[in-house]
C-alpha cells in the first residue's frame, strides 16, 4: 500500500459515512469505529430513525419474496448498500437458481465487500454505478443484458433516492430506469418521508445531523417516482406497512419511510 493509499483509508476510517451508518443500523459489520460511535449517538438520541432504517431493510426483503412469488427472476438493485444477509441474490438465486441480480453502488467500498460475498456465486454480480448517472448505469454490460432480455425485471431504488437532491433530477433519473425495463417489471422504491412526523422521544438536533444529507419528500413526491406504473396493493405508505409481516405488532406501523412496488404493463 502507498503512503497516499494510506492517508486515504485514515481519513475513511476517522470520518463517519452514512453508508457505513446505515449498516451499523441495521445489524452489519462493515464500519469503522467512528460509524459505530456515530450509529450508537443516533441510536441513543433519535430511535426512530434506526427504527426507520430497519423498517426499510425488512420491506426490501419482503419484496424481493413477494416477487419472487411472481415469477420475477431478475433484479437490479441500485444503491446496494453494504451486503446483509439475507442479501437480494440469496432470495431470488434460492428460488431461481438461473436468475439473475446485479448489485449497483457508487461506493467502491462497497463494490470490493460485494464482490467477495458473490465470488464464485453464478447470477449474482456487482457494477460501480452512481443512480444520478442512470444512462451510464445502464449501459453497463450486466445491466444492458436484463434489460435487453425481454423478460421482467425488479429494479430496486431502496432508501437511495432520499440521497439525490433535487437539483440532480431525481424524477428524471427515475424515468429514465422507467423507461428502459421490459413490459411487465417492477419498481421497488423506499424513501425517507418528509410529511410524516418524528416521535416527540427524537432528538429535532441529532435528527438534523443525522439526516443532513438526505432529502425527505413527501407522500406525493414520493409517488411520483412511479410514473405510470401500476401500484401494487397496499399502494404506497409507510414501509412498515407494505405487506406487513407477522409477529411485527411491536413495530410502529407508521415510521416516517415510504415504501411501494409498482409494475409496468405489459
């Protein structure tokens, strides 16, 4: 490793990043102590947005069933995150073991922990991309070959778009992935609410900094990123209550996340 490549991972493991946060929330170890100190401070001071957290990691996996149970059998998943089990390729490579998930982040971190999980694993890959350039994303070869194939695809944008501010276009970018997946493929969004209010028990500061590079939207700007594609019941809400799962009666129903699947017709 080279002194500059050196002074490069310092800096990575002495600043918090929210990716590596977002992980710490929702059970993962890939942080560095500074993401742990951070998750624990948010913890402590805003519940309810580790809660949120949680809530969206739980919907994106009762999605990925719920389409698996539709027959779907390929997935881009776009702001990936750091691997969790149960990862999205475990899901559908479970259920199809010739399907397909191709895994999407900006993070290079990220990319280099992903592809060691899918090393040697067929149908499963990983590609750098960043959501705020989709034509790019989607001309990368793994992604041209599922939306080239005819076939439905589940794109999943899970609690990524809340990172894209306006001026980046997030309606645009969302029409763009719209527009290029075949007939009868899915969209699964979850996002950050901006109309639903935090418990009183929140911290309004560690909120604020916890959540000062994301763009809450609400209810309306949130359905929007469906286009005219047809919800799947419930329709849009908060994560939690997308097909809510049994034994969640101690999960407040009403976070302040979004969450909704929606198909494009055939």
């Amino acid at each position: 490793m080279t002194t500059e490549e050196m002074s490069t991972q310092r800096t990575r493991e002495s600043n918090a990043d929210p990716a590596r946060v977002y992980d710490y929330f929702i059970g993962g170890e890939s942080g560095f102590d500074a993401d742990r100190a951070a998750g624990a401070w948010i913890n402590f001071q805003a519940p309810d947005l580790l809660a949120a957290m949680r809530a969206n990691r739980a919907f994106l996996a009762r999605a990925v069933r719920w389409l698996t149970e539709q027959g779907v059998d390929q997935f881009i998943d776009i702001g990936s995150g750091f691997p969790l089990s149960p990862n999205t390729h475990e899901t559908v490579l479970s259920a199809f073991p010739s399907g397909s998930v191709v895994y999407c982040d900006v993070d290079a971190a990220v990319g280099e922990r992903t592809r060691e999980l899918v090393a040697g694993q067929p149908g499963a890959t990983f590609v750098q991309g960043d959501i705020r350039d989709p034509e790019r994303l989607l001309a990368q070869p793994a992604v041209r070959a599922l939306v080239d194939s005819g076939r439905p695809v589940a794109c999943v944008l899970a609690a990524v778009l809340h990172f894209v501010p306006e001026e980046a276009d997030p309606a645009r970018i969302t029409a763009v992935l719209r527009d290029a997946l075949p007939p009868g493929s899915y969209l699964v969004v979850s996002h950050v609410a901006g109309d639903i209010p935090w418990d009183d028990r929140n911290s309004t500061e560690a909120l604020r900094r916890a959540t000062e590079e994301m763009y809450p939207r609400t209810r309306s700007q949130f359905t929007t990123f469906f286009g005219d594609f047809d919800l799947v019941e419930p329709g849009v809400g908060p994560a939690p209550r997308w097909h809510r799962a049994d034994g969640a009666a101690d999960e407040n129903p009403d976070l302040p996340i979004y969450a909704g699947v929606a198909r494009k017709a055939l």
